[in-house]
C-alpha cells in the first residue's frame, strides 16, 4: 500500500512540476511575440518530454542525489514513507504556487522536504554542510550567473548586429477603417444602420508594437533566421529543463525495487507533460509577460543563456533549478533594456523565499503523520 501511494505521490509531483515549469523554456517564444500560447506549449511538452527520457542515459548522479544520499543514514532512504513525505511537501507546495501564477523551482521544494523529514527522522545527525554545497549554493548562485551572463551576451549580439548592418524596423497600421453607424434614437437597443470607413493611423500600446528585424546575417534574412534560432533556443531549454527535473523526482522511486529507473522516468515525463498541457497557462502568463516586455532578439538571448546553463548543470550533476535561471536571464535582458517590473520581480523572489521553509514545514507533518500511522 505504501509503494503504491510513493507512486501516486511522486506522480502528483512530477504533474505540478509540468504545470509550473514546462511553460518556462518557451515563455520568450510568447513573450516576444514570435509564437501563440498554444504552439509555444506543444513545442515546450515535445522537448520536454524528449529531455526526460534523454535523461536515462545521462543524468544518473541526479537521481543519487535527490534520493537524500548523505544527507540523512541509508537506512532512512530505504523506507517509503521518508520519500512520500518529500514528495508530498514538495508537490503540494509547487502546486499552490502553480494556482497564484508564481514561478516557483521545484528543485528548491524538493531541498525544502528533504530538510523538514530529514530534521524530524534523525535531527542532528543530518548532513546540513552537504546541503549547503551540494544544493543550496547552486540554487542561490544560478539564478546571479543567468542574469550577469544574460546581460553581457545581449549587449555582445546587439553589438554584432549594429555590425552587421540588421537594424530593428518597427509598423504602423496607417489605410481604410471600417465603423459601424448607430441608429441614436433607439436609446435601448442601438442597430447599425450602415458602415462607413475613412483613413486612419492606430497608434497602441508598446507592447503590442510589431518589432521586426530588417536586413540579411551572412546572406540570410535576419528575422527568419532569428525565428528559427529562438525555436531551436526554446527547445534546447525545454529538453535541459527535462534532462534536469526528471532524474530529481525519480530518486524518490528508487525504493521501490520492483520498478526500474527506466520505466520510473518514462511514467514521470508523461506525467510533467500532462501538468503542462492542463495547467501552465497563469504561470507563463507570469514569466512570459510581466516580468519584462522583449523583442525577438532579447527573447532568444534569454532562452540560450538559460540552455547553456542548465545543460551544463545537469552533465556536471548540479541540481540548479530551471526556474532560477530562467527568470534570472529574463531579469537580466531587462536589467539592460530599463524595462523590468520590479514589483514583479520582488513577488517572485518573495515567493522563491518561502518556497523552502512551505515545503519543509509540509513534509515535516507528513513523515510524523506517516510514522506514526505506519
């Protein structure tokens, strides 16, 4: 009964994950305009879930670590209700930030529920000085190196493309306005009579200017190569972000011997894949919209640095969060441009704040209860 409930529990996880995260790899894609909502979702499930599975092959030192290896004694990681009560803090957690649009890491609820149980099941004999330098010191480090890095690659591109002769060209909408008239005199129920039209120019607000790019890189028109490349950046961020989360919530599963790691990760990725389809749409809202508004240029600047980032953390076994480097390449490009919300931006680190003490305090009550229970 215990393993089956780990499995559900890790599952609802993996769900929350998608639903909070997914969205974030493609949210520049959005954000800048260069895509719909929808076609930003399915390219984000479809790299996502190709990164899950790539991460069988490469991200086991991951799955060592997010099983609370060194932390707290092996005897304690053999026993499920230990890594239910991980998982329940940490998706429960994950999840109430997922319902307020607030882009939380997962990686940071996992670190949170992995020190509430393991403070309640063995106290002073847990390992707080690998916590810091394996875990908390890349949570904290990522988010300052993918917003210097953001900063200083866009100043580089907009440098080369100064160089290059591609300028920015921005449309006005300036032709034939059609207007209905209104029958006035039926003050109740007003009808077109009939429509007339006239020449106008529709001034609107900044955000919904068309910025393109005109001019051509190495014989290629500039905007379409850099549409393709802001795809192909959003995709590598979506696989990294796969590549990176899934070995973490498959560590929970390694108690149960009779379910391989393989298989582990494949029920977990469609599970992310689900959460993503059903539920991103307020968080991404969050990350691709309000924290900064972006052309094309600055939007595939965010999303590449982010990609480096995270692919690098997860061959070298690093549990960065996604999360934190995202907004933190965002927050950067905004950092240069003078545009970013700060009242934004605070709300977000806020909610990064809480996120370790909520879902530590969560799974502390959940490994007592279940102790006590079993």
């Amino acid at each position: 009964m215990i393993f089956v409930l780990l499995f559900v529990v890790v599952c609802f996880l993996a769900y929350s994950n998608g639903a909070n995260d997914n969205f974030k790899g493609v949210a520049t894609l959005f954000g800048s305009g260069t895509t719909n909502y929808s076609r930003a979702i399915n390219w984000a499930t479809l790299t996502t879930f190709l990164g899950s599975v790539t991460a069988i092959f490469l991200a086991s030192s991951l799955v060592k670590n997010f099983s609370g290896k060194g932390l707290v004694p092996d005897a304690l990681i053999q026993t499920p209700e230990f890594a239910v009560s991980i998982a329940l803090g940490a998706g429960i957690t994950v999840f109430l930030a997922t319902k307020i649009g607030m882009p939380i890491s997962t990686t940071h609820s996992l670190v949170g529920g992995l020190f509430g149980s393991g403070i309640v099941a063995v106290g002073s004999a847990f390992n707080f000085s690998l916590l810091g330098s394996t875990f908390i010191m890349p949570l904290i480090l990522s988010p300052l190196m993918a917003t210097v890095a953001s900063m200083v690659a866009y100043l580089l591109f907009r440098r080369l493309r100064v160089f290059f002769g591609v300028n920015k060209q921005m449309c006005i909408c300036i032709g034939q306005e059609y207007v209905p008239i209104v029958n006035n005199l039926n003050k109740v129920n007003p009808v077109a009579d009939s429509i007339t039209s006239y020449k106008s120019i529709n001034i609107d607000k900044e955000q919904n200017c068309i910025e393109r790019y005109q001019g051509a890189f190495l014989g290629l028109n500039a905007q379409k190569l850099l549409d393709v490349a802001h795809f192909l950046s959003a995709g590598v961020v979506s696989f990294a972000r796969g590549l990176n989360d899934t070995p973490k919530l498959v560590g929970l599963l390694i108690v149960i011997n009779s379910l391989s790691i393989e298989w582990g990760m494949v029920a977990l990725a469609f599970a992310m894949a689900i959460g993503g389809l059903l539920n991103a749409k307020k968080v991404g809202e969050t990350v691709s919209k309000k924290i900064t508004p972006m052309n094309h240029g600055q939007g595939f600047t965010a999303n590449l640095i982010t990609g480096l980032l995270v692919t690098t953390a997860s061959i070298h076994g690093l549990p960065v969060s996604t999360t934190h480097v995202s907004v933190g390449s965002i927050f950067g490009i905004g950092s240069v441009t003078k545009k970013s919300d700060i009242k934004v931006i605070r709300n977000i680190v806020l909610s990064w704040i809480l996120t370790l003490p909520i879902a530590a305090l969560i799974s502390a009550i959940v490994f007592s209860l279940l102790s006590y229970v079993f």
